[in-house]
C-alpha cells in the first residue's frame, strides 16, 4: 500500500470538507438559508471524504486478504474463508454506517435537521435512497439530500463490488489453493 499516497489523498478531502464547512455560519441557522453556491460545495466534499474512506478501507482490505500470513491461515479450511468473507462484509458495513454518521452530522452542523435520532433516521433512509418521505427538509436545504442519495448508491455499489470480489477470491482458493 502507498501510505503517503493514501495520507495525502486524505489531507486533501480533509481540507476540501473544512474549506466547505468553514465557510458555513458558526450558529447553525435552520431559519436562514444557504447560498445556492454552498450546497454543491457541501456535496461536493462529502463525496470526496467517503471516497477517500472507502479507498483506505479497499486498501486496507485488500493488503490484509493478500497478506501471507493470511493466506496461509485461511487455506486451511473452508470455515476460515468464511470467516474472511465475514468479517470483509462487517468491515462494509460498519463503513457505510459510518459514511451515514458523517452525513448525519452534516444536517445537524448546517442546521437543516435538529436531533440525533431524526437526523441519522434521515441520513439512513436516504443514503439507502428508501426515502420514506417522512422527515423532509426545507426546500433550501434538499439538494442537500439529492447529495447524500447519489452518494449513497455509489459507495453502495462500490461496497458491494468489493465484497463479490472478497468472496471471488475465497471461492478460487477453495477450488485452487495453490494461488
């Protein structure tokens, strides 16, 4: 893995969401709306900071499945690839939650969404695009949810390729062990 590589690339979604989220008021203003300009910005430099997430965590995964060691422990038997397999899909989706986390912060900073609960309530169901229509948010503050929705199935789909190519790997091995 290029550490450095994966350490500035993280500098630089770091600094692109703290450009976006420094140039919001302190005082979450739910009443005031934002400049259509700053919505894209916010957008913009959340798929940034989970594009940057989910590359260190593919990388992470992929070094760790290739280790040595690891291959060694898990050409034992089939019940170890398993375990892999498993542990690849808890990795994703404590990663997803977490990107839903980040989101939810992000409606309750800028002031669209007040509380916990409703903010990650809202996060989740539109990170999934489920998208019950419950919560809303006002009207200025929705190309914020349009954001986290395309978002959402990107690292959706990105995690879910990541995952068939996990369970590829141990089902080759398991046919061809000498890989």
């Amino acid at each position: 893995m290029h550490w450095k590589a994966l350490k500035g690339a993280l500098l630089v979604g770091a600094a692109t969401a703290g450009i976006v989220l420094s140039s919001l008021p302190s005082t979450p203003p739910l009443a005031r709306c934002p400049e259509i300009g700053r919505l894209p910005g916010i957008v913009l430099a959340m798929i940034v900071t989970t594009t940057i997430i989910h590359t260190l965590v593919t990388s992470v995964q992929a070094d760790v499945v290739h280790a040595k060691r690891l291959t060694v422990w898990y050409a034992v038997s089939s019940s170890r690839r398993m375990v892999v397999i498993a542990m690849g899909a808890l990795l994703m989706a404590a990663t997803l939650f977490l990107e839903i986390l980040l989101w939810a912060w992000i409606y309750r900073y800028v002031g669209a969404i007040h509380g916990l609960e409703t903010s990650l309530y809202f996060s989740g169901i539109t990170f999934t695009t489920v998208g019950y229509g419950d919560i809303t948010l006002a009207k200025c503050w929705q190309l914020l949810s349009v954001g986290e929705a395309v978002n959402g199935v990107l690292m959706a789909g990105w995690s879910t390729a990541l995952l068939i190519v996990l369970v590829q790997r141990m089902m080759s091995y398991s046919v061809h062990p000498e890989e």
